[in-house]
C-alpha cells in the first residue's frame, strides 16, 4: 500500500462521443514528456459502438 502511494498518480482517461479510446490515446500522447512521464493513464473503450456519423471520420480510423 505505501508503495502506491509513492508511485504515479493513475487517471482514468474517458473518450468523447463517437470516438474511442485508441483516438484519446493519440491525442494525449501529443503532451509533453514532462507531463506523461508523471501519470499512469488508463485508457478504455465504450461498452458498445455509437451509431451514426462520427465529428472524427477522415481523421481518425474506425471503430468509433
């Protein structure tokens, strides 16, 4: 227990509408080193794809 209170804070990173965790995934990968190197972020996927147009088609690939 002492350990992890010692370790990177851990953040549960949560995608938007119609986009997916791999998309989060490479847009908060564009921070600073500075700023990654210090969290532990957990990146997960919606339960069940979103029907309808995607904001992101054409600037990220599928699924949404």
């Amino acid at each position: 227990m002492e350990n992890q209170l010692q370790g990177k804070p851990r953040i549960l990173c949560l995608h938007g509408f119609r986009t997916s965790a791999e998309i989060l995934k490479k847009l908060i990968g564009k921070w600073p080193e500075t700023v990654l190197g210090r969290l532990d972020l957990v990146f997960l996927d919606a339960p069940f794809p979103a029907r309808g147009k995607s904001d992101v088609e054409g600037l990220f690939d599928p699924p949404y």
